[in-house]
C-alpha cells in the first residue's frame, strides 16, 4: 500500500521543530508523496526549502490563494508567475474563490482566478481549487472552459452530491480529507453516492484532522485515517483505496510513486 497526500502545508511554522519526525511518520505508514499547495510570496521560500530538503517526498505547487487577494494581487501574481516559469511544479494551486472571511475582494478574486486558470492551460498542468461558499461562482467561471483541456480537483471537498456530480462533469476530481471522518458532516453519505474512481486523498495539513486525531495538529501521516474510512464507505480494503486513490493522483498531477 502506497498513499499520495495530494493537499499538505507542512512547509508552516506549525511544523517547523519537529518536520523531521513528521517526513518519518510518513514513511512508515507509506506515504510515498507529499503535495505542497502555495499560498502567496511570504510561503513561497518554506516551500521550496522543504521540496529540497526532500525531494523524494515532497512535490510543491504554484499558485495564489483567494484569501490572499488584496489590493497588492497583481504583484503577488506575478511573483507566482516568476517562480511557475523558472521551477518544477506539478499544479497551479492553490487557487479559486472563498467568500467565507471576506467579500470585500470577490471581483479581484475571480480576475486572479481566470488568470490562475489560463497559466494552468499554457502549462497543460492541473488547478488546485479552493472553494469555500463559491461553488456557484467558481462553476460559472469553469463554464467558459468546459470544451478546453482543463483539469484538476476540487480541494477539500465539503459540497453535497449534486455539486460532486456537476464538478465531476467539468473532468474534475474530489479532494477528500478529515472532514469525512466527522460524525455530522455528512460527507460520508455524498462520498459513496459517487465512485472511488472520483476521489484522491489530502489531509490539508496541520488543518481539519480526521478523527481520531481531531482536534490536534493534522499532519500528512494521518491520511491513513481517511483512507480506513473510505475502506468502510465503500466496503473495500485500505489497499483497494489506496491503489485506485494513488493511481488517480498520479495520473492526475503527473508524478510517481517509487
């Protein structure tokens, strides 16, 4: 059995004593890769100095995340753009709309979206897509680009089926982490209203760990705990969830497992 944590932001000060423990967590649970999503300038350096702390393990991103459009996001733009050009990255992410802490910036965010979105189509790489209460605007903009080559994933999925099912429709996939695991979030039930063959796995690290370990520090060894209950959504093994979740993370951002 070998996982890929599609969706980690160990490179944060969260982790900054003890990331050596926390790369060992991973190997002996075979976490074979560790997916690194950007958020603006500032993670940018702890980014990079992890992938190459280790490059067998971690993979990074490029992107600009929607809660850190402001007034300066042509200038953070383009240092994104500066660093997708001259670096190995396997998405653009993380990226999208969230209208949950402020809406002050909604047009600014979808321009830096659109923006995102056609560096991703020159590229022919995958979108990472952070949608927190903007599924209907972040659909609507995914519109004008349905007949492209367009791909990526829906990160930390919490819609309901009809919302899988019309992101699935784009050629999208579903990022599910611990949220899954949480008694009343009633993700469980849309999960196995759709196929495996949908889903990849992420823990979003150091936020939204799986139970047992909610409330604490989520770290990337915890996927284990999401993959176990998707074993019991949809009555197969660990190493069931884990070959079809691992294929489709591989085919979907280009890497492979060792």
């Amino acid at each position: 059995m070998k996982l890929i944590d599609t969706h980690s932001h160990i490179y944060s000060d969260d982790f900054k004593d003890d990331i050596e423990e926390i790369i060992s967590n991973c190997r002996k649970v075979n976490i074979g890769k560790i997916l690194l999503p950007n958020i603006d300038s500032e993670s940018i350096p702890k980014m990079n100095r992890l992938v190459q702390r280790f490059p067998d393990v971690c993979v990074p991103m490029m992107g600009l995340h929607p809660t850190s459009v402001k007034e300066n996001y042509r200038e953070e733009l383009e240092n994104c753009k500066a660093w997708l050009v001259k670096g190995a990255y396997c998405a653009i992410g993380e990226i999208g709309m969230d209208l949950y802490w402020d809406k002050a910036f909604v047009k600014e965010q979808q321009i830096v979206f659109d923006t995102q979105i056609n560096w991703a189509l020159e590229r022919e790489l995958p979108i990472v897509i952070h949608a927190r209460d903007s599924f209907d605007e972040i659909f609507e903009i995914l519109e004008s680009y349905r007949n492209s080559n367009l791909k990526g994933v829906f990160h930390s999925f919490t819609g309901n089926t009809e919302q899988a099912v019309k992101a699935i429709g784009f050629g999208f996939l579903l990022g599910i982490n611990g949220i899954v695991t949480f008694k009343n979030s009633g993700l469980d039930k849309t999960v196995g209203s759709i196929g495996l063959d949908h889903l990849i796995l992420e823990t979003d690290a150091p936020y939204l760990a799986p139970v047992p370990k909610r409330g604490k520090r989520n770290e990337s060894s915890y996927l284990v705990y999401i993959a176990s209950k998707l074993s019991e959504i949809y009555q197969l093994s660990i190493d069931e969830v884990a070959k079809t979740t691992s294929a489709n993370a591989e085919k979907l951002f280009n890497i492979e497992l060792k």
